[in-house]
C-alpha cells in the first residue's frame, strides 16, 4: 500500500474539497494531476469528474487500461458520465490484468466485453478457484 504524502489531502479533506462549490478549477486540476501522477487513480478520477475534465478522464483510462484495473474502470469511470469504454477497451483491459496476473479484474473486464469465454479462461486461473465458481454463461449480466 502506497504510504500517504503530507502535502495530499487526507480522506476527510478529499471528501470535504469534492463536495466544495468555492473551490476553483485550476485547484481541482491540480489535485487531480498529482493523483494521477501518484497512480491514485480512483481519485483522480473523482477530482476530473468533479469539474467535467475529458481529458484527464481519458488519462485516467488510459492508465487503468494499461494497469488491467477493472476496479477503477467499473467503479470509477464507470459512473461519470462523462466518458464511456468500448468493448475494445473492456478486452484490452482484461488482457493487460492476464498479463498482470490480475485473474479476477481480467474476469470482470472480459464479462464486460461480452466476451465469455476469456471471462471463464481469467477465472480458471484466479488461484484457488474451480470450474464452479465461474458464473454460468449468460450469469449476472
């Protein structure tokens, strides 16, 4: 776990500056650059979404992409609505977390792709796992 820097906000000033109507854009995309630049990508998420910024969504999810990190794409990108992901780049990421190891987030990205059968491949291999706890074809979608 990445320790916290002292010049970041801690979780109860992130809340309360997300929440701020008086804090200006240029503060907001300073936040949100120095998350993204410390790969604290799911506030960096918040912070662009928060004044709208497609461009620093986009690099947002060009990041977790390239990172397989489903968690950010479901979860975070998942519900601006200012920024949508293709079925090309719901496969890309699950083949970067395969890559990665990430046999659970390349799951959930193929299941978001629609595409079943890397979805059952990804969680043949999470450690641990058997073939019934992959969800039946067509499951939870």
């Amino acid at each position: 776990m990445r320790e916290a820097r002292p010049d970041m906000p801690d979780a109860i000033e992130k809340r309360d500056l997300l929440a701020s109507d008086t804090i200006s854009r240029e503060e907001v995309l300073a936040l949100a650059g120095a998350y993204l630049q410390d790969d604290a990508l799911s506030d960096a998420c918040n912070f662009f979404d928060k004044i709208g910024d497609v461009e620093g969504l986009e690099k947002v999810k060009r990041r977790a992409i390239e990172t397989g990190n489903a968690h950010v794409l479901t979860f975070d990108l998942g519900r601006s609505r200012h920024i949508l992901l293709s079925k090309e780049e719901w496969r890309e990421a699950g083949q970067h977390a395969l890559d990665q190891g990430k046999f659970g987030y390349a799951a959930q990205a193929f299941r978001k792709a629609g595409d079943p059968e890397r979805e059952a491949e990804a969680r043949r291999r999470i450690p641990g796992a058997s073939s019934e706890d992959a969800p039946p074809s067509g499951a939870g979608r």
